[in-house]
C-alpha cells in the first residue's frame, strides 16, 4: 500500500490533544488516523451485522495488527 501526502487544517488545541493521546499510546497521528479511516464502514450502503457492529472499536487505536495477529498465532495456533 502506498502513502500519501495529506494536508488538514485542525485547531491548535485539538491537535496538542492528539500529539498527547500518541505519545502516550507509542503511536504516531498518522498510524492513528489512518486506523480510523480504516475503521469507517465502506459505501457499499449495507449495514454491518450486529454482532459485527457491536465489535468495532474494541482493540485499542494503536494496536498493530501484525503484533495483534502473532499474539493469537502463539495463544491459539491459529
């Protein structure tokens, strides 16, 4: 997947808040807001199975899905 250059315009306050928030979670604003635009539900228009729904969110923003994945190779052999 290739990056892009993205410019945005957010107030001060809001971003001091988020530098905050990424130093103390060892992640970096963009990994944070890429993760959150990953999370939005695609155009596709069809909503997302409630069991699904009520999943989303649940693992930490600056959880790194590799490391995520390793972890349940290790715990359950998957």
């Amino acid at each position: 997947m290739s990056a892009n250059k993205l410019t945005l315009s957010i107030d001060a306050d809001t971003v001091k808040k988020a530098k905050r928030y990424v130093a103390a979670h060892g992640t970096s604003l963009s990994r944070l807001l890429t993760q959150y635009l990953a999370s939005l539900p695609d155009e596709t228009g069809e909503p997302l199975p409630p069991r699904v729904g009520r999943l989303a969110g649940v693992l930490p923003p600056q959880t790194d899905i590799e490391e995520y994945k390793a972890h349940l190779h290790g715990k359950h052999g998957l």
